[in-house]
C-alpha cells in the first residue's frame, strides 16, 4: 500500500495537463508516438520498482541506517550524471556533492537505533539493506534518465512536456504498484487494516489521500527540476532537505535540537551553497561571453 500511495495520485495532473497547453512551435520535432510511450513505460516500471525498494526495507531496518543509507543516492546520481548526462564536476561540485552525503548520513546516525530498532530474523536486515541501497542507485538512475529523456528525445523542458511525464510515468507505476497488490494477496487484507487503524477509518482515508497528493507535489517538483537545469541538482534540493528535516520537528512535534543536528544542518547548508556558487559562477562566464560575442558584432558591425 505504501508504494501504491506513492503514484496512485496520478490522476491529480489531468486538470493541470489541460489547462497548459503544448507550446505551437518548437525546436525539435515531436518523437514518434511509440518511442514515447516506450519511454514513459520504462521510467514508470522503474519508478514502481523503485517505491516498493524503498517502502519494504523500513518494516526491517532501523530509522537510522535507513537514513543512512539513503543519502547514498546524492553519489549515485553524481555517477550518472557524469555518464549519463555529461555533468561537468568541478571541485565545488565534488565539495557540494560529498558535504551533503555526509550531512544527510549525520541525520540518520542522529536518530536513535534502539528506539528504531526491528525485531526481524537477520536475513531480513540483510535483505532491507540491499533494497535500500538498490533503491537509492535506482532513484538516481531515473533521474537521469528523465533528464537524458528531456534532453535528446523530447528536446522540450516547457511545463506541458513536464506534466506529461509526471503522469504518464506515474499511471504506469500506479498499475504496476496495483497489479502487485493484487499478485502478493495483500488486497484482501485492506479491510482489516482499514478497520484496524488506531484512529479510525475516516483518518485512514486522509492518512493516504493526502499522502498521495503530497507525493504528486513532490514529483512535480522533481521532474520539474529535471527539465530546467539538471538531475544533479534536483537531487541536491532533494538531499538538502533532509538536514532541514529535525527543524521542522522541532517547530511542529517538540523534538529536541541536538548538536549532531544542529552540525548535519550546517554541513548541508554549507554544501548547499557550494553548488548554488558553482551555478553563479558558471553564470557570470554566459554573461562574459555574451557580452564579448555582443561586443564583437557591434565592432564588425562599425567596421563596416
């Protein structure tokens, strides 16, 4: 149910999709229906895949290691990226790149093991580590390949050509994610579970409607990103977040602000910034040589 949550808000993009429209004209041509569907297919099976991985491990592993080895997905798209994508590192990015993977694993290592701690036979440890580290290779591989996808295929990063793969990508993961509910048997354990819930039935519905909704933002967030400047740094947001995360606890659920916090939210701040600098400077180098380029047709220009 939990991976089911996490792409069943799909339908949620409809309204969107038909109020923006497809831009009249663009610079590449439209691929072949096919090749798209293809495309949108492949992302989504790897998307389903990917939120089963990370759903099943968090009824075996602590929250910490969880965490922990979560934050290895930061170091999987920066492989990625630089086969995948082309990404040019430089030390900033390297910088940016390592702070965050050890600001986010600080998180975890923050959290209490025994307070989190499963009572599962050992085999099962093993087995939610491996998917914990698989999901995370896999997340940061579709996000590059939603990247390459935008970049050579669709050549469009407009707002239509993101809703689409929103949810194109998020249907398929949905009927993969349902036709495993219905393999595994768990369906017919969904009315005990809804009966069973400590809060009640009502509560349950909202539990998940505003889970899947929340899960939608967040993908259009992400796929948003992806379009309009890169998987690396989509993924950087995404890590950068998780410092932030114990600030937000201690603002609505009165956790306490310990120094291992307060040092992981400095770090990835810290990390953080190197990258947004890296952006800035890259940025001043376009300006140079528009200007120089400018500079250079309006001499021409004189000349003749």
């Amino acid at each position: 149910m939990a991976t089911v949550v996490q792409s069943c808000g799909a339908p949620l993009v409809v309204p969107l999709l038909l109020c923006v429209r497809r831009p009249a004209s663009s610079p590449v041509a439209r691929p072949p229906l096919h090749k798209i569907a293809a495309i949108y297919a492949g992302l989504g099976v790897l998307l389903a895949g990917d939120n089963l991985m990370y759903s099943y491990p968090l009824l075996s592993l602590p929250l910490s290691t969880y965490s922990l080895i979560c934050s290895t997905q930061l170091c999987f798209n920066a492989v990625f990226s630089y086969f995948l994508n082309k990404e040019k590192f430089t030390v900033l990015v390297l910088n940016s790149v390592v702070l965050l993977t050890f600001s986010a694993a600080l998180v975890g290592v923050s959290h209490s093991s025994e307070e989190t701690k499963s009572n599962v036979p050992e085999g099962k440890f093993a087995v939610g580590f491996v998917l914990t580290l698989a999901a995370s290779a896999v997340f940061a591989l579709i996000l590059s390949l939603m990247q390459l996808a935008f970049d050579t295929v669709l050549g469009s990063s407009a707002a239509h050509a993101v809703l689409e793969m929103q949810f194109w990508s998020n249907t398929a993961a949905a009927c993969v994610s349902v036709a495993g509910l219905f393999v595994c048997g768990e369906w017919s354990a969904l009315t005990a579970e809804l009966e069973g819930y400590k809060k009640g039935e009502v509560a349950y519905g909202m539990t998940l409607a505003w889970t899947a909704i929340s899960w939608q933002l967040t993908t259009m967030g992400m796929v948003g990103l992806v379009a309009t400047v890169s998987s690396l740094f989509t993924n950087v947001i995404s890590t950068v977040g998780m410092p932030l995360s114990p600030v937000m606890a201690v603002i609505f659920l009165g956790d306490r602000m310990e120094g291992v916090k307060v040092l992981a939210m400095l770090v990835g701040i810290w990390g953080f910034m190197s990258y947004i600098y890296q952006h800035y400077l890259d940025d001043v180098k376009i300006r140079k040589r528009s200007e120089s380029a400018d500079g250079t047709q309006t001499a021409q220009a004189k000349l003749s």
